[in-house]
C-alpha cells in the first residue's frame, strides 16, 4: 500500500472521531442536565401550547371575576415545614369564602421539584395549608381557585422565608 493511499484515510477518520465525540459530548450533557434539580421542563408544554386560546379564554374569566390573591409564609416551628396563606379578595377588597383552593409551588432555585397542597379555609377570605416549603427564597405559586361554577387561576412569584425553625 502506497504512502498516498494510508493517508488519505486519515482525514476521514479523523472527521468521524470528532463527530462522534460530539454525539457522546451531547448525551453526557443531557444525561447530566436531566438528573440536575434545579432544571426542569413544563410538564404537557406541547399540550399547553396547544390550547392556547383556553388559556387566553381562562385569562379573560379572571379579569370578569376580579379576584387577585396574596401569599405569604408563616413559620410553624416544625422543621422543613412553612404555612403558606393565601387571601383571596374581590373587586371591592372583600374577602372571597368558599372556594376551593390549590397551589403548586416550584423554588427557583430546584424547579424540579413540585410541593402541591390544598389551602383550607382560615377565616374571611384567608385559605392556608402547612407545606414542606423548606428552602428559603423565591417561590413560584400556582393557583387555581373553584368557588361553585367559577374558576380562577394565577400564579404568583413571592418571596417565602422557608420552613427552617
């Protein structure tokens, strides 16, 4: 075998190897990046992109309805555990009693990971739940609030002081 002809295998090669370091590269990068907790991908986002205009129509009902919620974190002593609060008024201010209300809570920092809860009534206007809600910080609140054939949703991004004693 000629000289010329051993070497013309090496550009070849050498264009495979790196190609193939490259595939390797990517699946280490994505095998590391889905295991990492404070990456995280919107559940059913293809879904949710897809109905849109329910999301629109949702956003409508909100602003007919008037509602607007607050929270706000309460330690309880325990450990790892927080009172989240949350008041529910009306157009007027007036607090908003018997609804049904639900929150999903995702940390900034460890998106990963979802604490969901059910807020039970405390009073005029005021639900509340205790949360394993231990990491200190910004929080991003999912709501969503049924009171008989009314629905309203929203989320909130509140500053928590953790469920740390």
């Amino acid at each position: 075998m000629s000289a010329r002809r051993r070497g013309a295998w090496g550009w070849p090669l050498g264009l495979a190897l790196a190609l193939v370091a490259s595939a390797a590269g990517n699946i280490v990068f994505a095998v590391v990046a889905s295991r990492e907790p404070s990456f995280a991908v919107e559940p059913d986002y293809y879904q949710r992109s897809l109905e849109w205009d329910r999301t629109m129509a949702q956003e409508d009902v909100n602003r007919a309805l008037g509602w607007s919620i607050a929270a706000a974190g309460e330690p309880t002593g325990v450990s790892g555990q927080l009172q989240l609060v949350a008041t529910l008024v009306d157009r007027a201010g007036r607090g908003v009693d018997g609804a049904h209300v639900r929150v999903e809570a995702r940390h900034g920092a460890r998106a990963a990971d979802l604490v969901s809860g059910q807020l039970a009534s405390a009073g005029t206007g005021r639900y509340a739940a205790v949360l394993p809600l231990a990491r200190p910080g910004l929080w991003e609140l999912r709501f969503r609030v049924e009171r008989g054939r009314d629905v309203y949703t929203t989320r909130l991004a509140t500053d928590l002081p953790g469920g740390r004693p």
